[in-house]
C-alpha cells in the first residue's frame, strides 16, 4: 500500500504556512498528552527512529516477506532508499530530503486513504515522532545497525565528576550518566543494611544472629564477606531460583492429570554448579549438548534435563506428532529467551516481523532440537510405562553413584521415594506400574535419535503442515553459524560462546544486573530485538558483557564486581527530588528498594524463627497449603491427586524446595508473584495486592514461625524490651529504635491485657503449626509475644530487600 | 480513586498516581484489586494508553456470569437433534462426511466408527421452536430467554488446549484468562471484592480437571488473577484472621502496623511503603465484603427451591450458581464457575444424565433469578464446554449404552442476557452433526462477541508484552452481530 503514489501526493501542497497549521492539526488529534520533548540535534536512527519505525511500519514494511506491503522495506537501507517498485520515479526516503520521501509525504498527508500507518492498524504517529523522522531525513538518514546485534566493546571509562564516590568501573559509567541527569548518588548505606542487602543477594537469607552481633562489634571487609559467602551452599540454592524459572523446573508434567515427575536430581545439580563456580559458557553447554560432550559424564548428561523440564501430556487422546513438535517448539523459544534475548517465537508461524529472523531460521534453530529420541506422548505407544515420572530419553541413578560421581544428588531412602512416588494414590494399574519404577530413580535428559530426524518448514507453525526442509542454523543476523562447528547442540553451544557472539554475555549479565538491583539494564530482559528497550547505559552493559568474557564467563567475578561497586553499596534513601528526576530510578542515583521474592519471604521467616532446615537438595516438599486446593481441581486421577502434605523437618525447607505442581500451582508462591513454570520466564512481574497481606497476616506457616520465635525468647529468660529488641533483631536485621520498641511494646500491653482475661483464646491463637510447643511456659505471655512478632513479620521494611 | 484512598487517610502513592493520571486514568480501567502501583510505567508490561481508553463503545453488559461444563457436554444429547443419526444407527460415518479430519488418539485406531444417535428423546420448546432434549426440562422451559448457539467450532482435540483455548484464547497457556482480560479493561465494580472470581464443583461423570492457568493473567499484572473462591471456611485465601483473634484486635494490630510503616516512610521515603500500607488496609475490607457476599444464609426458601435441593449444599453446582448471582450482584465483574465430569467417551446415556441433573435446574434458575431482579439485562450468562462429541461411537456401541469422544468441529453452547438475542438458535450443523452448514462460530469471534457486549473491542484490548502486542483473540475474531439485540 506504501507505495501506491498518487499524483497529487501532499507535498506539493503542503508549503510554507500551510504546512504549520496542517501540522498542528494533525498533532492534535494524534496526541493524548503533550510531549515537551525537545527534537535532539543530532538523530541517532538506534536511539531515535527504529523504535518508532519498529512500532508503526515493519509489520508490513519489515523483515517478514509474506505479509510485506508493495513490496517496500524500511528496516534495510538498500531497501528504503530504492526506487519504489510501484513508482520508480519516486523513493521510500531520498536521504537529505524529506520533502522528496514518500515515507514523509505519507505520515504528514491528511488523506486518511493515504495515511501512514493506516487508520485501521490504530496505530499513528505523534507530532514528535514525525518530527523526529524528518530531521531524520534531513541529517541524511543514517542507518545504523540494531545495537544489540553488533558485538559489545569495552569503552574508555567515563570522566566524573565527584571521582572520590567512585569504587570501581561501574561507578564511571553509572555516575557519568546520574551526573548527565543532575542527578548525585547516595552515600553509603548503613553497614547492617549493607550486610543484610549482601546477604539477601548472594544466599537468599537473612544474616542470623551471629553475624549481625559480630558486625555490630567488628568491622568485616566486604571482600572478605562476599568471599565467605560464595562459599556457603545457601549461595547455590539462592542462584537457582531465578535459574529454575529460566529452566521452567517443576515436579509434575503439567498437563491435565498432572502426575508426578521426578526432575529433581538435576535442580540438585544446578546448585552444585553454582556452588562449584562453575563457568557460564560450560553451565549452559553442558545443560544445551552435555551428552554430545566427548565420553560424557553422567554429571555432563544429567545437566541436559534442563531441556527436558517443559510440560509433557500424558492426556489419552494428545495426538503423538503434535506434542512432540511442541517439545521441540519450548527448547528452541527457551533458547531464544533465556540465552538469545531474542523472541524466536514470533517466528515460528512466520517470518518475525520485527526482528531480521525468517521463518526458515526459526526452523533451522529447531532442527538443533528435533532430533530428541523422545514421544509425544508415550503411553499412546506400546510397551511404555503409563505415568511414569520420567519421560524418555532418560537416566537412572543408582544410591551408588549418589555416593560417587553424583555426590551432590540428595537422595532420599527408599521409603521416601516410595511415598513421594506414590502419595495417596488408590491402588490400580498405574499404581502397580509406578511401583515397580520406584526403586530406581529416573530423570529426563537429553539424547537424540541415532538417525536423527528431518526438519521440515512447518507452515503457519502447524504439527501436520511441513514444507521445505531445513538443516540447523542459526540466524545470521546476530551472528552466522560457522561452517567447521557441528550442526548440531554442541555446536550450537560453541556458537553461542563464540567471542563476537553479540547477545549471550549482555543478555547474562543484564540478568544478573536485574537479579540485584531490580530493572535491568535492559528493562526487556527477554527481548533485545528491535521492539525490545535500549540499555539504559549501554557502555556500562557492555563493559560488563566483555569484562565477564574477558573474564572466563566467571559468575561469582561479575557478582562481585557489582557488589563491590559504589553504585550498589549506597543506600536506599530515596527524596522527592529523585523521584521526580527519575521515578523509577534507572539511573541507580540510590539502591532501589525491592519487595523480596516469594522464595525469600519463605525462608526470612523460616530463617529468623530457627525454624529453617537447612538439607539442601532432594525431592521438593509439601508445606502447609489451604486445603482442598489439589482436591478441588483434580480429575481425581494420579499420584497428584490429592495433596499429601508433609510433616516434621520437611515442613520448614527453603521457599525453592516448596513442591511445585503445574496445574495448581503453590499459592503463597503463586501470590508473590512466583512463576508457574509453564514456560521459561526471565523476569518476575512485582505486584502489590491485599491477598499477600492477607497471607502475611494468616498464612499458618508465618503464625507459627511467630509462636515458635517467641517460645524460643521467653525460654531464653530475657525481659521483654529484650525480647523485643532481639525478634525484631532477626527479624529486621538492625536494632529497632525507640519509637518502634514503644509501638511495639504497646501492642504487647494490649495483648497481654486480652490475654490475661481469656487464656483460652491465647491457647486457640498458640495452636498452629506441627512444631511442639514449649508447654512450660505461661500461655498469655507466649502469646501476646507471638501476635508481637507476628507484627513485626508484616512490616514493610521486613519483606524489603534496601 | 483519589476519593477511594483519601477516604482512608492514606497518602497516594504520588509518584505513580500522578504518573497514571498523566496517562489519562479517567479512561483507562482500574485493576480489580486496585494499588496504584499497578501502573508502574516503563516496562514492557505498560497500560497502552491510546489502545485502552474503554470502553470502547457504550456497553450492553456490565458483568458476566459463566457456567463452564468442563469435560465437553455432547450437543447431540442436549440441543443439537438429529434423528438421522437414529435411522443410520450402526451405520459407518461415511466418509464423505469426515472427509480424512483428524482423530484423537483415542479413537483413531478404532476400525470402526459406528453412527449413533441420541437415547434420549427431544422436544421443541418456545417461540423460537427449539430443540431440546429431555435430560434439560428446566433449561427448555427458558429457550425465549436464551440464545442456542449450534455452530461452535474450536482447533484443539484434546481438553487440556481446548479449554485453554476457550478461556485464554491460545492452547498453551500463559496467556491471561478472558476474566483478567475483562479485570484489566473494566476493572471492578466493588473495590474491595476481586473482578474475577472462580467457583468449582464436580459431577459424577467422568471427570477432566481444571488448572489453574485457566484464570491466570498471564502476562497482565498478577491483580487481574482469577481469585478462587472455595466452600471451605475461608472462601478466599488467608481470609480469616487466625483462631482466637478477634476482628478488633486486628484493627488494633494493623493501626500499629501503619505507625511503624509510617515511621519507616519518614526515615527512608520511598513511597512504596505507604503503598503497603494501603494494601493492607484493602486486605482488611475485604475480610469483612467477602464474607458479605458469600453468604447464603439470608436467601428466603423460595430462592433455594428455585436453584433446586443441591444449592444448599456448598461446593455444589447449584450452590455455585446462586454464590454466582450474590457475588455478580455485588459488582463482581466476571464470575466464572467450571463443573466437572462432561467427558463421555463410554457410559455415556448414564453419565450425561447424572451431569445434567446436576447443572439443569440451576443453570435455568440462573437466569430466571437475574431475569426477576433486573439484572439479566446487564449480566451474560454463558454455559458450554470446551468442543463438542462424535456422532459415532467410541468403543462398544450397543442398544442401551455408547460413548462419544472428542469433536472440535461443531458443539452448541448457550447465552443469555447482557444484549444478547432471547429466543434465538443460531447456526446449524449437517443432518449427522459432523460439520457446520451454516454460520460457523469460531472460539475466537465468541470472544470477541463476550467483550464486545461488555463494551470492548477486541482488536484494541491489547497488552504490550514481549515486543509484540497481545489480545484475547489473537490475530482472528469477528463479532457475531447476528445474535445481538
């Protein structure tokens, strides 16, 4: 349509004065708000016109041919600046000028038949943004190419100007661009605050006691702090959260009768990965194509079951070839979110239309993954076993190696394995058959087809549609897949660590980045594409992008480097004045203050209580869950039918060993904002509703660590301004002061005072939770202590990483 | 909502309150569990602002209510007739009718596919004459006030896809429930119960499950999730205060709360605390509107005779039906229930008998009941599953008994109130219930018809996420004027 040229096109007529008014009507009717914005001197086509070009024109002028208008392109040079095929006297952009650019003439004409983009996309321009592309055109419209897509290099460090806040290469870069914006950082934090900040992000776990007692009497170098940290197994379980959402971990299969699998050897592993240091280049190989390692370890192939963590059906009617191919589709959208930053998926039904990736290319990404000796649904296949809680290709692992090369698995007694295989399950044929696998522990890996498998184009995406056959590749536009690498996951691997890759570094490190400070640097943690943000600083993202290379892809180095920097030791004191610089604080001229995950509010709780048990490893657990949650959605079907809730130690494992079943997922998880891991996901959405003060407010699990830590404070005798003191201590991880100890001392006064009338209900509020209770003390004081603690659990500065 | 918070004594949280209003918040929508935090700009997940401003048009409903037969209820024992099914009784499904579609893996290696038709007898009902089948004598006795849709089609063979179809408009989940797609939109009408509510129940027959992606939001903000209600004694998550505490000790408790959080504020200044603090004050109306809403116990006799026996007992459908009404008046902007136990793949005259005695009465009271109090109008109630039943049988076909697996290709659902047509069959099916003939119904144009009634257009209610923008029905979805009023 672009290029259908009238002859009496706008600009001839628009001139002079006329053009103004025609203008300001215009920009009337497209904006909802006025924009203040000021038209930059000199245009960057990255900074500038691509997002807005990304947005309104390549869904018909772009990459993808089929849907591609009158033939023309933008997202090309060549393209945009040739003759138009259905006006060759004419061009899409003359550089230089905009007067003589279709592209111009059509954005600006008032003729709605004409219009760019057409009413009926509803889309349309504002007045800015067509300003912005004339300038464009007029500085000689410069192409660039997408930021993401050019290797990063390391820039000289940028001159500041208060040089003595400065604590390493971060600063330079984050200070340069605070300064740009006026604004100054924030002093250092408070050493507690600082510590707790530390622990949170490097264990996932309050500092206990001990430590906030030492650091009160001694000043601990941070160096060293972080260097003891990396070496505690609490630093392992900590990374694999994130990891786990990444992966799409989970202990059921996920589909409809949802019954149990038994992945978890490989969550083990990836602790143990983390806990070793391992490098990021041999963690996502080893997971992508361990088993096409030479002679590879059985370590090498379990670590594959990260591609085997997608739902899998096990529903009688699934159609064998469908849900293989959906298999394959997950690995390949997997890739391109967690590792690539690139969303392949858009792709897969056609060429995408944003981003330089053709639908050939999608397929050519897939074949690396469709050659997996696996079924889409096995037991539509004779002679394999109904639910079994591994799928094939798979491994077994033997108590022995469990005491050899695979130390790190946690593997339970034989009981246990029986009653986590089982549960309630009514006896049948799929009982007997789950029974017979219970002696052996099976996890899914990787592994492909001798002969391998043909990939075919599959059309619109469709199981049953194939046309052309492709053999593996990689889009070329980020970087071409060399001839001498194998096609296959290995050589995928090796192409993605390839030196002059230019997304795998940023897109880890920008992870990282988020873990920690809450935004990436890439607020689009999933998508560096064209319709993807720009970094908010860009030389501080590929600074760190190569210095981790430069580094041997290092992960505790890159953590360290961010920890040790001015930027992340500063407090979180936040002023009017920031906020209304920069609301959302990009550009870290403070520490943004963060609602602490799911995971950790479980194991502060736990943690500060004594409650914690710290087993790492092994099967997931069933805490305490509202009842009737499992009951209420189920078939009545599978070992999952019904929720077996655990007891004893098993009930007080950190939140990323709480059991996660696909189709019910667990709901205090679930409410604090956790994944469901039905598909991977880079980044957790952070919301704030009444349902978690709710669960805050009477989630058993944090009445009971409340009884339990006011038990603990009594027997040890201490009065109360001590009892309050020391909880809130735990709790807060800095000494309250006397405005909190005088509100909270009252709200025990008001306690007690109920209490003492009416022991009974201090005995009905004591009753929650399996842990026994200390009988020997008086119930009103344990109470009213509890309800106390329990406060203190709910407030905001507790749930807060600062 | 200014109003809504000063009411509290609360301090917006005036950074993102005024960033929202830059955006124009008179016009776009208010999430069901509203926290000013919800608007949190800047990453990919924003509010389109020249997308939102809904409604899109004037609405015809202002809530819904939808009974959703899990399982797959076979159409051809309940409003789509087709005696020529019972002439060729026995008979091989020609091929000329099935023409090489796909089959589930269920019945794909059967090596006969016997035409079987309905054992139960059906009547015409109405000014519109239509068909309905003895299981349902309470749902014929509202065929003026409901609209039989005949010509429902859908993509997916299997429940689990086609479910998520049906409510999320994809097969593979992760994508956000039709309800938080109306949360996100419209937002609630009472501020202090969720837009989006889910009640389940179970019958007899063989059942499939739900799963709880169904009312996920996907991608939208985790305040437009599908709130569960449960029969237990907490209908909502974490509702009730602990055993022993009594409401006003938690006042007390939460007004301290408040001192030290606004203690922190004036230390450290981030405004998100007093965020929390409105949170909790939120979570606190609700443990006194939720109970509200959920009781039953006022309901005269007259209204439980209606809804039948069983809606004295909770977690029941009927029970479920009438919880629907209460919290639909109450401002609940999209009441989903799913029942349990329509997959009828053999026993199925027994099964689908039982399942309609438990969902007819009630259903049909439904609608009777908003009918009398004036909301019908404004509320659309919508029961169907999730694709239809073969016309052959699967597995052993005898005189008395059969079963029916999976038919995507057509399955009737019906509509009621919210600007819909009364009294109205719309579209057919061939004389042996296989393929439509006339005025197909895709999945996705009834979703677009659901949000159209409720004053929005599908093609604009999208949600930014990923570099790509989302809606409910994809890239495909026509509104079906016919059957609007």
């Amino acid at each position: 349509m672009f290029g259908m040229v009238k002859k009496n096109n706008c600009i001839t007529w628009l001139s002079g004065p006329v053009l103004l008014i025609v203008f300001f009507s215009l920009a009337c009717e497209n904006q909802k708000k006025p924009t203040g914005e000021d038209i930059p001197e000199s245009i960057s086509y990255n900074l500038h016109i691509r997002p807005i070009l990304s947005e309104n024109c390549f869904a018909c002028h772009g990459p993808d041919a089929n849907k591609r208008e009158a033939g023309l392109r933008l997202d090309r040079e060549q393209d945009a600046f040739a003759a138009l095929k259905e006006a060759p006297d004419r061009r899409a952009i003359s550089p230089g000028k905009p007067h003589q650019s279709e592209v111009y003439a059509r954005i600006m004409t008032a003729d709605e038949t004409e219009r760019m983009p057409p009413p009926s996309s509803n889309l349309s321009l504002s007045n800015h943004q067509v300003q912005l592309i004339k300038s464009w055109i007029r500085q000689g419209a410069e192409y660039e190419p997408h930021w993401a897509f050019v290797p990063p290099e390391k820039a000289t460090l940028p001159e500041v100007e208060a040089a003595d806040w400065v604590q390493n290469e971060i600063d330079h870069f984050a200070l340069s661009a605070m300064e740009g914006k006026g604004l100054q950082p924030n002093k250092r934090a408070e050493k507690q605050s600082l510590v707790r900040r530390i622990y949170f992000d490097l264990t996932g776990l309050p500092p206990s006691q001990e430590v906030l007692n030492r650091i009160e009497k001694e000043e601990i170098p941070l160096n060293a702090l972080i260097d003891t940290l990396f070496a505690t197994p609490a630093y392992g379980e900590k990374m694999a959260v994130s990891w786990m959402d990444v992966a799409r971990y989970a202990d059921s299969h996920g589909y409809q009768d949802d019954y149990y699998r038994t992945q978890w050897p490989w969550r083990d592993w990836v602790i143990h990965a983390f806990n070793q240091n391992m490098p990021y280049d041999q963690f996502i190989t080893w997971q992508l194509a361990g088993d096409l390692l030479p002679d590879p370890t059985k370590e090498q192939i379990l670590a594959t079951g990260f591609n085997r963590n997608h739902k899998i059906t096990e529903e009688s009617g699934a159609i064998d070839e469908e849900y293989r191919v959906m298999y394959a589709v997950d690995r390949t959208n997997t890739l391109g979110k967690a590792m690539l930053g690139i969303t392949l998926e858009c792709a897969q039904c056609h060429d995408h239309k944003y981003d330089p990736i053709s639908q050939e290319e999608y397929f050519q990404v897939f074949a690396f993954f469709n050659s997996v000796a696996e079924k889409g649904i096995e037991e539509a296949s004779p002679g394999f076993s109904k639910k079994s809680p591994a799928k094939l290709p798979l491994m077994e692992i033997t108590e022995g190696e469990t005491r050899d090369i695979l130390q790190f698995i946690n593997m339970p007694d034989s009981a246990r394995r029986v009653q986590t295989l089982l549960a309630n399950m009514s006896k049948g044929t799929n009982y007997n058959s789950l029974l017979a696998e219970a002696n052996v522990l099976k996890v899914s890996v990787m592994g492909d087809l001798d002969s391998g498998r043909t990939t075919f184009i599959l059309d619109r995406g469709a199981y049953d549609a194939p046309t052309e056959p492709v053999e593996e590749g990689a889009p070329t536009a980020i970087l071409d897949f060399p001839d001498h690498l194998p096609k296959n996951r290995l050589g995928l691997a090796q192409w993605l660590f390839d030196p002059n890759h230019p997304l795998t570094a940023r897109v880890y490190v920008n992870r990282v980045w988020q873990e920690i400070f809450g935004i990436g640097l890439v607020d689009t943690p999933g998508d560096f594409g064209m319709q993807g943000s720009l970094p908010i600083n860009q030389a501080l993202l590929d600074w760190l992008a190569v210095d981790f290379m430069e580094n041997g892809w290092d992960i505790q180095y890159l953590l360290k480097k961010i920890l040790m920097s001015a930027s992340y030791q500063q407090s979180a004191a936040v002023t009017p004045e920031k906020i209304e610089i920069d609301p959302d604080n990009r550009y870290l001229s403070r520490f943004p203050r963060q609602r602490l995950k799911a995971e950790e509010i479980r194991d502060l709780v736990l943690a500060s209580s004594g409650l914690l048990n710290r087993e790492i490893g092994g099967p997931s657990v069933k805490p305490y869950q509202p009842e009737g949650l499992w009951e209420a959605a189920t078939s009545g079907r599978g070992n999952l039918a019904a929720y077996q809730q655990d007891t004893g130690k098993y009930l007080y494992r950190r939140g990323l060993y709480t059991f996660i079943k696909r189709t019910v997922p667990p709901p205090q998880m679930i409410l604090f904002d956790a994944s469901n891991r039905d598909a991977c996901e880079v980044e957790r959405v952070k919301t704030s509703t009444p349902l978690q003060a709710l669960a805050m407010m009477n989630d058993p699990f944090v009445l009971e660590a409340s009884r339990v830590l006011a038990e603990k404070l009594l027997a040890e005798k201490s009065s109360l301004p001590e009892s309050i003191h020391s909880a809130f201590y735990r709790i807060v991880g800095r000494p309250p002061d006397d405005k909190e100890i005088a509100v909270l001392t009252a709200t025990h006064t008001d306690f007690i005072e109920v209490y003492n009338k009416d022991q009974d209900r201090a005995a009905q509020v004591l009753a929650v939770g399996e842990y026994p209770a200390n009988d020997s003390l008086p119930v009103a004081v344990k109470a009213a202590l509890m309800q106390v603690i329990s406060l203190i659990y709910n407030l905001e500065e507790t749930n807060t990483k600062s | 909502m200014e109003k809504e918070l000063l009411k509290h004594g609360l301090h917006v949280n005036r950074r993102h309150f005024l960033s929202s209003m830059s955006i124009g918040l008179g016009s776009v929508a208010l999430g069901s569990l509203l926290i000013p935090d919800l608007f949190r700009s800047t990453k990919d997940g924003v509010v389109d602002e020249a997308a939102l401003g809904v409604p899109h048009f004037a609405p015809k409903a202002k809530r819904v209510i939808y009974l959703f037969q899990n399982g797959a209820p076979s159409q051809l024992e309940s409003f789509d007739f087709k005696p020529k099914l019972r002439e060729m009784w026995g008979e091989e499904l020609p091929e000329s009718i099935r023409q090489g579609q796909r089959l589930t893996g269920m019945t794909a290696s059967q090596s006969s596919f016997p035409l079987v038709g309905s054992i139960y007898d059906f009547q015409q009902y109405g000014e519109a004459r239509a068909w309905v089948s003895e299981l349902f004598p309470h749902t014929a006795k509202i065929v003026d006030d409901i609209c039989i849709v005949k010509s429902m089609h859908t993509e997916s063979i299997n429940h689990d896809p086609a479910l998520t179809f049906f409510q999320t408009g994809a097969q593979q989940g992760n994508r956000p429930s039709m309800g938080s797609w109306l949360s996100y939109g419209l937002g609630s009408e009472n501020q202090n119960l969720p837009a989006f509510t889910v009640l389940l129940s179970k019958g007899k027959g063989n059942g499939q499950g739900v799963y709880s992606k169904l009312w996920s939001n996907g991608f939208l903000p985790a305040t437009h999730q599908g709130v569960q209600f449960s029969n237990g004694e907490d209908p909502v998550l974490f509702l009730n205060n602990p055993d022993g505490m009594r409401k006003e000790e938690r006042r007390k408790m939460l007004d301290q709360l408040a001192l030290l959080n606004e203690h922190s504020f004036q230390k450290v200044g981030d405004p998100e605390i007093q965020t929390r603090v409105a949170q909790y004050e939120m979570a606190y109306r609700m443990q006194t509107a939720v109970p509200e809403a959920t009781d039953l116990s006022k309901e005269p006799d007259r209204i439980f005779d209606m809804y039948g026996e069983d809606s004295r007992k909770p977690g029941t459908f009927a029970a479920n039906c009438l919880l629907a009404r209460k919290l639909s008046e109450s401002g609940v902007r999209f009441v989903q229930l799913y029942h349990q136990g329509w997959d009828q793949h053999g026993n199925l005259p027994s099964e689908m008998a039982s399942q309609a005695r438990d969902v007819d009465q009630a259903s049909a009271a439904l609608v009777k009941d908003l009918k009398q109090r004036g909301l019908l109008e404004e509320t659309l109630v919508i029961w169907g599953g999730e694709f239809g039943r073969t016309n052959y049988s699967q597995g052993k076909l005898t005189r008395d008994n059969y079963g029916r697996d999976h038919h995507p290709r057509c399955f009737s659902i019906w509509m009621a109130g919210g600007g819909i047509k009364p009294g109205m069959v719309y579209g057919a099916t061939d004389e042996l219930g296989y393929n439509i003939t006339t005025n197909p119904v895709h999945v996705h144009d009834f979703q677009a018809t659901v949000l159209h009634q409720l004053g929005l257009d599908h093609e604009k209610l999208i949600y930014r996420h990923l570099g790509r923008k989302f809606r409910l029905t994809d890239v495909s979805g026509k509104v079906i004027r016919d059957i609007l009023t």
